[in-house]
DNA sequence: GTCTATAATCTGATAGAC
DNA sequence: GTCTATCAGATTATAGAC
C-alpha cells in the first residue's frame, strides 16, 4: 500500500539526491583528468562518457551543457584556494604578532600560493586566466571565487598589509612566478627559488623588515 | 624564343615569390583579426577563408596546417616584441649610464612591456601562455623568440643588470602585473598605476637607488 | 594557384524508447 | 537514468578539374 513495496518508488529522497550527487562528483573527477591529459579546451563529452563509463549523451541528465561542467570545476577549484589560504592562515598568523612572524607567515603564504598553482597547471588556467571562449562561471562560483580573495586579503591584513594597492601588488607577483614557473620552466625551480626573494622585496616596499626567511624546511 | 611571349610561363620567378608572400601575409594578417574576435582557439579555416576573399581549403596551398599559421602568427608577435624592446634600449640607454638614468629607463622599459602586453591580449596568450594545445613553436620561430629575450637582457645590463635570477624576477613582476591586468581588470588601470612602485621595489632589490620615477607623460 | 567536391572525423546537443 | 539513434554542423585535410 505504501512506497515500500513499489518498484518504480524510491527508497528515500534524500538517498536519491545522494547517489545523485555522487554520479556528478564522478563526472567532474573524469573531467578533471581528461583535462589533465587534453588541456582545458580539449574536454569532449564523448571521452568523458567513456572515462565515467556511460554514453556522452546521457552526462546531459548531470549536467545540462559542457559549461556546467566547466563551473563545477572552477567552483571545486576556488574551494581548494581558499582551503589553501585558510591553512596558512590558521596555522600561523593568530599568534600575537611579531615581526619576524609576520614576515614568516607572508613567506609561508607565497611558498603555498605558488605549490597551489604550479601543482595543476590546467586548474591554474581555468581559475586564474581567461582562456575557455565564452565560459563565464555562474554567480554560485564566482561567489565562492570572491570568498577565497577574502580568505586571502584577511591572511595579509592580519600581518598588517591592509593597503589595496599593496594586496594587488602581491597577488600580481605571485601569479608572475607562478606562470613563469609553468610557462617556462615545467617541472623545475626557477622560478620557484626566487619566491623568498621577492616576499622579502615585497616587505621592504611595505616597511616591514625581516633579516631572512626564518622558516625552514618548507619546500 | 625567351619566356617574355610565353603565358603559362612566370613573369619573374621572384615577382612570383613575392605574390606569394603578399598573400601569405594576408592571410596571417586575417588570422589576427579573428583571433581578435572568437578568441586564440576560436580560429576556423572557414573563416579566415571568408575573410581573405578564398575557400577554406585553399589556404592549404599557403600554409600545410592550422598550426603553421599560428606559428607564423608567433614569429610574427616575437618581432614585434623585440622590436618594442629594442626601441626602448636605442632611446633611453645608450648614453652615459648616472644613477637616475638607469632608473628611469627601466620604468620606460616596464611601461613598454605592459602597454605591449595588454595593447593585443590575444598576442599576449599566443607568446606568453602555452594556451593552444599541441602547438609548438618551430625552430625558426622559436630562435626568433629567443632572439626578443636576448634583447632584453642586453637592455637589463645596460642598466647594470646581469644577475639571471634578477632578470627572472624582473619577467615575473612584468608578467604577472600584465596578467592581472588582462585578466581581472581589462579595460582598466588597476594594475599598471603600479608599475613605477613595482620597478621602485626592484630597482631597491638591486641596490639601485632613485628617488623617483623621473621620466613623465610616458602613459 | 584557385576552384569544386568530398572524405573522414569529431563536435555539442536533442528526441524518444525502455 | 540510461540507452539508441540522430541531428546539424565544424573540423582538418586531400583529390582532381580548370
């Protein structure tokens, strides 16, 4: 008489849902791969069908266009960033600050800014460059985007960077390591060893002295 | 008796060549446009054979693949960067080198190279970025590339400049405040009212003192 | 050197059966 | 929710007539 014993029913909703969800989560995990192996451009629905083990044709139950899946992944991606950030903020800038630990905290930020990108070049592009045509992430994801800057502009004003011009010099010089680091160097440290340089360059131009990196260890 | 009274023979065998050329030309110089339009990636044989009076296909006589298209549209961009680069060595560096005068022909040097990134974002991509996915550069055009940045090293120690990791470091700081620019504030000025502090905090970086940016009315 | 014709393949996406 | 079948179109590239 009741839903238990009809077939066609569904056992709960929320176990629905759930399932649901777990078949997206697949699909993005695929798409994330093959474009690992294909570039971000070169994501076909076909091969993703393949990978996810379905017919492309029937992704379209998941997600309604190929863009979709594209804003999943720029949605996942902005959350891992602002994970990335929060780590360092919480691991080492709640302490009363000295200048030393100031300096620290900004040295650790710019090592786990610049490992974020250069560790998925192809996550590097589609969150930080504008390279897909027409993709443009919903106003969920962008939402998410914009937290994650926040999460990054408390790091610095909690060091007592607060100045906007100051932040946009920092995010700009970060991201030219790191481009250059993918762009010209793939696999090796160039780039990658000047990061302690430029953090110290970058806290001279913001009167905060610091003699060296105290931090070690951390690459 | 001679080819002068034959029709189906060339006037001149370099008149021919250079028909050719022009062609060529046109058709890279078409190349340009579109790109502009539907993006780097966006670029079909039939439109640029509808933009260049011609069929599609007869572009193949021209150039044996998409790819060598882009790779003359790379050689292309390379000479037009060195060129910008060489301009500013000739105007600003070949004088006796005072303290103020290496200052200020690196803030025009940094100046040149932004206006040169974000005057042609499409340019910037094909150069800079490694966004199309299995183009490579031929060796021809890649000497060419290689050649701009020689340029540029030269205008660097003109300046005094000659330690790698200072020029790695200074490609960085360009890039990367061009990047932001082309990326989160396109159209604006968000990013390049901080070129002059960005050469500042360098030049500091390499133990040469300005006051201040000299040179006026350069953007 | 440019054309027509066409190959062979891939693209994202939809309709409708089950 | 997954399938088959298929659309409508774009893709790069080649063959052969003129």
């Amino acid at each position: 008489m009741s839903a238990r014993a009809d077939t066609s029913a569904p056992a709960r909703p929320d176990r629905r849902a759930a399932r649901r969800q777990q078949s997206k989560d697949e699909i993005v995990a695929a798409a994330w791969d093959l474009v690992r192996e294909h570039g971000l451009a070169g994501l076909a629905m076909r091969d993703l069908g393949d990978r996810v083990g379905m017919r492309a044709q029937s992704i379209y139950s998941y997600f309604a266009s190929k863009h979709e899946i594209y804003d999943a992944m720029f949605h996942q991606g902005y959350l891992a960033f602002a994970a990335a950030i929060a780590e360092v903020k919480s691991a080492d800038t709640d302490r009363a600050g000295s200048v030393d630990q100031s300096a620290d905290a900004l040295h650790l930020m710019a090592h786990r800014f610049f490992e974020f990108c250069i560790s998925d070049p192809v996550r590097y592009q589609l969150l930080f460059q504008r390279t897909i045509p027409e993709f443009v992430p919903s106003d969920a994801s962008y939402a998410v985007a914009v937290e994650a800057y926040h999460e990054m502009n408390d790091g610095l004003a909690a060091i007592g960077i607060t100045d906007p011009q100051a932040v946009d010099l920092w995010t700009a010089l970060l991201t030219g390591l790191s481009d250059q680091q993918i762009s010209n160097d793939p696999g090796g440290d160039r780039w990658e060893r000047l990061i302690d340089r430029a953090v110290a360059m970058f806290l001279h131009d913001n009167n905060i002295n610091s003699s060296a990196p105290t931090q070690k260890g951390n690459r």
